[in-house]
C-alpha cells in the first residue's frame, strides 16, 4: 500500500519541489538547474500582462463569487417553500455543472456575438441603437467571463445552500414561528447565520473555481481581446508552452499555489481539526 | 427531506398566500429560462442552415430543420489541418475516459480502505496531504509533468493522457472512499481478520462489494471530470491524440473559410452529450458527489 501513497504524494509534493526551484533559476526555453535566486520573480512582477492577469482575477473572482452566491442563496429559499416539482426544477438549476467549461464557452461566445448575437436580437426587436459589445470590447471582455461562469455555476451554490437549508432542526424553525417571526425575519435572523460553515464552503469552493479558471477564458474570449481577459492560469500557460519562457511561468504558477495555500489551508485545517476531536 | 409535518414558516392564508406562490412560480420559472435558453439556443442553432441564421434571430426556432451542420460536425469539419470532423477526438476521449476512470476508482478504494481501516501510523497527515492535492492548481504541475512523459515516452499520447488523469484523480476517489468507508463498521473487518484474510482477501471479498454507492459516485464524478478537461489534454497530446474538448475548441477558434455557428453549437452538444446523458440518468449521485466534494474530510 505504501508504494501507492509514496507515489501520489511525490507526483504532487515533488513536482510542486520541482516547480518551485525552476522558478529559482535562470529557465529559459530549457529547464536550467542553476540557482539564481528571486531574478524570475522580479521579471514576473515587471511584466504589464501579469498585472492586467491579476487584476482580472480579483475582478472576475469577487464578482463570480458575489453573484453566485446571491443567486444561490436566493434559489435555495425559493426552493425550500414545499414545491412540488422541485426535483424537475433543481435539474434544471444544476445542469450546466455538467457541461465542459469549453461547451459553455462555446455557446455563450455564440449569444454574445456582437454580429448575430443579443446585440443583434435586440436591435431587430426595434433597438437600432442598442449595443452590447462586451464580448469584443477590451474594458468590458472580463465581464462576458463572469456572466458565463455565473450561469454555471450557481446553480451549484443552489445545490450546497439547499442541502445547508434542509439540515436546518425543525424544532427551531418551530420555535422562530411560535415566537411570531415572519418568513424573512426567520431566515434572515435565524437560519442564515445558523447556515455560516455552508457559506464558508460554498466561497472556499467558488473562490479555488475562480483561481483555477483557465478553460472558459480559452473558450470564450481566448485572453483577448489582445490580452485583456488574461487570468494567471492563461498566463502560466502561454509563458510555459507558447512563450518558453519556462522560469516566469514557474514563478507564476507558484503565485497561483501561494494564493490558494492562502485560501484553502486555513479552511482544511480547520475542517479536519474540527468535529471529530 | 421534506417538511410535510411543518407549520409556520411561510404560510398564510387567504390571496395573499395565493399571491406568494404565484410570484414564487414566477421567479423559478424565469430562473428555468435563464438556465435553459443557452441550451435551447445551442440546439436551434445546430438545426438551421447558415441563411436563416444570418436571416433570423438568436431565438427563433428553426423553420425548416436541418441535420446538416451534425453530420458535418461529427465527420466533416475542419480540426486544425484535419477535417475528419470531432469523430475521431470523441472516440479519443472514450479511450481515455474508460481507462481513466476505471484506474483512478480502484486505487482511490483501496486508498480509503488502507486509511481507514488498516490504521497506520501518520495516516491522518497522509490523508491532509493528499486531501491538499485535490487542491492544487494545476499549473504548479504542468512543467514537471510535461517532461515525466517526455523521458517515459509517454508524451503527447492517450496512455500519457490517461496516466496524469489517474494520478490527479487520486485526491478525489481517495477522499469520497475515505468517506465511504469511515462510515462502515470495523467488526466485519476485525472478523475477517481473525479468520485470517489478508488485506486484499478483505478488500476484494467484502469491502469492495458493500461499497456501490460509493463506487457510482466516484465513477459518475470522475467521468464528469475527465470527459470535461480541457488543461492536461491541450497541455499534454498533439493533434491526433486531442480529446473531443480540444478538438471543440479548435473547431470553434479555426480561423479559416465562413464562421459555420450551426457547426459549431452542434460540436458543442456532441462533446456534451455524455456527461449530459449521465447527469440525466444518474442526477442524485452526481449532486451527490458534487457536495461531497465539497465538504468535510
């Protein structure tokens, strides 16, 4: 058994060794071995498009995860209200968590399509002036990443939240109600707060998405227009496999590790140190 | 799960009740739309021809339907140099999905077995590291992984392919047994032990057959998320040996001859049709597995 276990901690932790020392020498095109110290760091943090990757992802991070999370909150409640058909309904939610992020990239690249798109639909409705060209457009692209992830993606939040909601006690639904509280005061006041560990999860998750997202932006927008919607995982992969630039590239993908380390261990920490002790 | 036996919350009386669930309806149907017009669009489009799509609108339904643009995306288009269609890339991504799967369900049992029921010292760090794997972003693995199936000779092909998504997919078939079997009692086990079987006698004779359900959850999550991957198969195989996500994205992105979107949305159903059929099928397991992902070690 050990054999097996050594082995899938040194294709993690070793490799990660691995990445973490090129991204300490002087790597060209070609792994080099020689120590050289934090000089891929300062070619990393002077490049304009590792800012403009950044920033992407704060922006598109905060909001993804805003909006999911407000969707799911809110789909969950309206779910919770004794609704017959909510295993038909709930389907529909969670289906495009199916779907590669390459198909949803695919199809709302298609509805966005300033030329035969909701632009398009639009104006033909009577709007001549109407436009929406965000798809295209370098200040707005990012956006077009967000509204495609939102529609991913909530409808998962709305599965984590619902579970959350069903494992609320009855009795203290009961007691909210006996004391005369309403509909909203009962899940503002009692069972949302009740509900902060599937919160917690629920944007632990969103968040390592949001981190992690390379395929939609591929599909989507493909970084650009020129590299405007570029997110760290675009740029470690264009420096890796088309630039050859392998040091800055290894230097960014430890970023990317850093920040989720930031984010996830805290919250396993606290998951495996918690209950069962 | 329901509360059928619950009084109080939300539930007046007279219209204002009536009220309440007409806007309630109302808001979870506009949600349904939300979710399901991309989908409807995706498939009124892959069933016009060209002129009515340059003529109508992005919600009109097809006038007259047409299976054109599917057979051209399944045999004909343009991936790349190669205009065999997604066809040979869909059979690609069966090729490695099967194996894929099949691999990283069975070493992620006997994982979760080992850990929770053949106790050995540090299992629990073992358990926090590979739980941490389940985590990490990719790309921290990319470069090494490249040159690994370089120097195995292993790169740019379906075994290659197959190897990264069996090692990766370890954290998480390793993390939902672990689940599985922390939940099972140790006495059969102890019992077996006793009589003498060994560690593969118990694992074969009676774990593996007590753990079904966590076996469809594992395979449905693992299929879901090899079938979808798009960064170890564009990272990792060459034209030929691309998997059907690949392939999608470069019919989508060739640059060459008249943008075709009714190919296009129809090489977007096809690369979705599996995972979407067994999300159909098999829903509760795929919910299933999506929040055991998500929560507690």
């Amino acid at each position: 058994m050990s054999p097996l276990f050594a082995l899938s901690l040194f294709f993690v932790y070793g490799f990660i060794a691995w990445t973490v020392y090129i991204s300490f020498t002087k790597s060209g095109v070609m792994p080099n071995y020689t120590f050289e110290g934090l000089s891929q760091y300062e070619r990393l943090w002077a490049t304009p498009r590792w800012y403009v990757a950044l920033s992407n992802m704060f922006v598109f991070s905060a909001l993804f995860i805003a909006i999911s999370l407000a969707i799911g909150i809110f789909l969950a409640i309206l779910l919770d209200q004794r609704v017959r058909i909510e295993g038909v309904i709930r389907t529909i939610y969670l289906y495009p968590m199916a779907l590669s992020f390459i198909v949803t990239g695919t199809v709302w690249k298609w509805i966005l399509n300033p030329g035969l798109g909701i632009q398009n639909f639009v104006r033909k409705a009577g709007f001549e002036d109407f436009t929406f060209d965000w798809l295209v457009n370098s200040n707005y692209a990012i956006y077009t990443i967000v509204i495609a992830a939102v529609w991913q993606s909530s409808g998962y939040a709305m599965a984590l939240f619902l579970a959350g909601l069903r494992s609320v006690d009855d009795e203290i639904l009961k007691a909210a109600a006996i004391d005369g509280a309403g509909a909203f005061r009962t899940y503002f006041s009692v069972v949302l707060p009740i509900m902060r560990p599937v919160f917690l999860s629920t944007v632990i998750i969103l968040a390592h998405l949001a981190i992690k997202s390379f395929d939609l932006v591929i599909a989507l927008t493909g970084g650009g227009p020129g590299y405007a919607t570029d997110m760290p995982a675009t740029f470690m992969y264009s420096f890796a496999f088309q630039r050859s630039e392998l040091g800055v590239a290894a230097a960014s993908a430890v970023m990317m590790l850093a920040t989720v380390i930031a984010i996830v261990v805290p919250y396993l920490y606290s998951e495996l140190r918690g209950p069962n002790r | 799960m329901s509360r059928k036996n619950l009084s109080g919350i939300v539930q007046q009386k007279g219209t204002q009740h009536v009220v309440m669930r007409t806007l309630l309806f109302l808001t979870l149907g506009v949600f349904c739309l939300y979710y399901l017009i991309p989908l409807i669009v995706m498939i009124a489009t892959s069933l016009k021809s060209l002129e009515e799509i340059r003529a109508g609108s992005l919600l009109s339904l097809p006038q007259k339907v047409t299976f054109d643009a599917w057979t051209k995306a399944w045999s004909s288009a343009c991936v790349g140099v190669r205009c065999d269609g997604l066809q040979p890339f869909f059979w690609n991504s069966v090729a490695m999905v099967v194996p894929a799967v099949t691999i990283s369900t069975i070493l992620g049992a006997l994982n979760g077995y080992a850990l929770t029921k053949w106790r050995f010292p540090g299992a629990d760090i073992i358990f926090a590291l590979i739980l941490f794997g389940a985590f990490i972003p990719f790309q921290v693995i990319l470069l090494p992984m490249a040159r690994t199936l370089g120097v195995l000779g292993l790169a740019g092909t379906i075994p290659g392919l197959i190897l990264v998504h069996v090692i990766y997919g370890l954290a998480f078939t390793t993390l939902f047994f672990r689940n599985f079997f922390i939940g099972v009692s140790s006495g059969i086990i102890q019992a077996a032990q006793i009589d003498g079987a060994g560690f593969f006698g118990i694992f074969f004779r009676i774990v593996l057959p007590m753990s079904l359900p966590a076996i469809v959850v594992t395979v449905i999550w693992q299929f879901t998320q090899i079938w979808n991957d798009f960064l170890f198969g564009i990272a990792f195989t060459v034209g030929d040996s691309n998997p059907v996500t690949v392939a999608l994205n470069n019919v989508v992105n060739t640059s060459t001859g008249v943008k075709e979107y009714n190919v296009d949305m129809a090489a977007a159903i096809i690369a979705a049709l599996p995972t979407l059929a067994v999300y159909v099928i098999a829903g509760a397991y795929f919910v299933r597995g999506l929040s055991a992902g998500a929560v507690k070690g």
